[in-house]
C-alpha cells in the first residue's frame, strides 16, 4: 500500500548559512529562461509551459498538481532530480561560468479556498448531466444529496466537491452547463488530495480523469455501484488516487479508466508504475471511445434508434 508519510532523508550540512541563503535566492524565471525554456506572463507569477500547473513568482514555485512549491533548492530536487548538496552546489556555481541571476526572497502562499456562492436551484445542473450527457437521474441526484454535485449562482456551472475526513469541503470543480461550453476549472486552493470521489466497501477502485467520466461509468456499470470505490485524479496527478488508497485499506486492486488516447497511455504508464513500486495490483479499462461519456451517449443513441424501430 502506498505510504505518504516518509521520513526526511538527513542532509549533511555542507554549506555556511550565507551559502544557504545565496542559493534560495536565485531568480528561476531568469535561470529556466537562460535554459531556453518557454515561461508564460499571468499576471505577476510566470507558468512553466514545461509543466503547465506550475507558477513561478522571482525565486519561489509552486506546482498545483502535486501541491507541493518553495525556493530554488527544493526546485532542483523536484524537477532535475538532484540531492540537496548537488543542487545547492549548481545554484551556486551557476552554469557554464555565469553566476543565475539573485531575487528578491518573496514568500509564496497558495490561494485560500474560497467557496463560491451556490444556489438552491440546481435546473440547470439536472438538464446538463441527465439530459445532455445521458447520466443515470437516481445517479445524479445521489451525489447531489451528498452535496458532492451543486451549482454556484454565477453562471450557473455544475460544482463537483470533494471533503476531507472530518467533512469539509476542500475541493471544488466547475464546469459549464451551457451544452458545446469547454469551461472548466478547478477553484483557487482546491486540495486536489480531496478530488470528487465515492468510498464504499470493495477491495476494487476505479480512476478516472474528470467527474464526469466517473458518472458515466457508473451509469454504464450501475449493478451494487455504491459498494465499489470511485475517484477522480482531476488531472494526471495521482494525490487523489494515494489519498483514498490511504483512507481504505481493504483495497487490493486499482483500475485505471483514463482517456482512450495518448494523453491516458502515459497517465497510464506513469501511475501504473508508481503502483508497480508500492506493491499495488492494477489493471486498465479503456472505453471504446475516447472516454467514457461518448460511450454514453453512444449508447444512449443506440438504444434510441432501436425504440424508433420498432
């Protein structure tokens, strides 16, 4: 089973505190731009198209898939894979004779989780994923009663929440409900740990990119759906899949259900093989078309024609 609580690996101290401080003081904008890498301008943070959840701000990172950021030094861990000592040592030295640019030290804080206003009237939530996208109504209003599926008043998008252990609210996922509509979104500060999920009883978990995808599936596969386990990785990431992992220990067995397309063969790749690592048994299930509500709806047309039919 995978363990999240890892023990810090001891770190010699090599370096004077003056040492210390010039390293974590190192401009990563101007470093990744002298790599010739492609930053983005939002604002007064840049988004490393490399890694596109990650935002940089002078000499401090965070990345929102992982929810995991600070300065220069955890930088190079993070991303290039070095130990504390050779990354202190690169920041340092520089590259190719040139010393990387000092920055200003400027604290970085995630966003605070801010729900947004929700309404009473949830019309256009049930019209959009019952009728639009052909999922089961008992479904549907199953999730709302859990209040994982709500509407803001803004706009009118469907939210899919997730909650911690003691039932708060840490994550929220908004999407059109306007049909043909491609917003999405994830709410500043959501807690991707806590992505839209259902826990029952089974040794069986099934993962999926979006809530959607998740909804359909279960509508195609509805026979005792809610003694099975069910999550969304919002993403690739794999927080949420190690969260409920964690949180249901009596689970053996995790099937994979992301996009039927490149993008899903590397989620594919990547996670199978952490799962691979940690002793976990994993499969993949793959719809018969991209992903699994245009399986639905497919379906949905299908058995409309024979009812023409006949």
């Amino acid at each position: 089973m995978i363990n999240v609580r890892m023990m810090p690996k001891r770190e010699e101290k090599r370096f004077t505190n003056e040492q210390l401080e010039r390293a974590n003081n190192i401009d990563l904008v101007e470093m990744l731009k002298g790599k010739g890498e492609k930053l983005k301008r939002e604002g007064n943070v840049y988004r490393w198209q490399r890694y596109d959840s990650t935002v940089i701000h002078n000499n401090i990172w965070f990345r929102h898939s992982r929810e995991v950021g600070g300065g220069p030094i955890q930088f190079m861990k993070h991303f290039y894979n070095m130990d504390f000592v050779e990354a202190t040592k690169y920041l340092l030295n520089g590259e190719e004779g040139e010393s990387f640019v000092q920055s200003k030290h400027q604290k970085y804080e995630k966003p605070e989780f801010k729900i947004p206003k929700l309404s009473k009237n949830m019309h256009r939530t049930f019209a959009y994923l019952i009728q639009t996208r052909k999922i089961d109504a008992d479904i549907v209003r199953h999730f709302v009663n859990e209040k994982k599926i709500q509407e803001t008043v803004a706009y009118h998008n469907v939210a899919f929440c997730g909650y911690d252990e003691s039932g708060i609210m840490k994550q929220m996922h908004l999407r059109s409900t306007i049909p043909g509509n491609r917003f999405f979104l994830d709410i500043d500060g959501s807690d991707k740990h806590y992505y839209f999920r259902h826990e029952g009883s089974s040794e069986e978990v099934f993962v999926f990119e979006a809530p959607i995808d998740m909804l359909s599936f279960i509508t195609m596969n509805n026979d005792d759906w809610q003694e099975h386990n069910y999550v969304c990785l919002g993403g690739v990431a794999i927080d949420a899949l190690t969260n409920i992992l964690n949180n249901n220990t009596q689970i053996k067995i995790v099937h994979l259900c992301v996009d039927n397309d490149e993008a899903g063969d590397k989620t594919v790749k990547r996670i199978g093989y952490e799962l691979t690592e940690n002793g976990v048994l994993w499969d993949r299930i793959t719809p018969k078309m991209k992903d699994w509500n245009e399986d639905l709806v497919e379906l949905c047309e299908q058995k409309n024609e024979i009812k023409m039919e006949m």
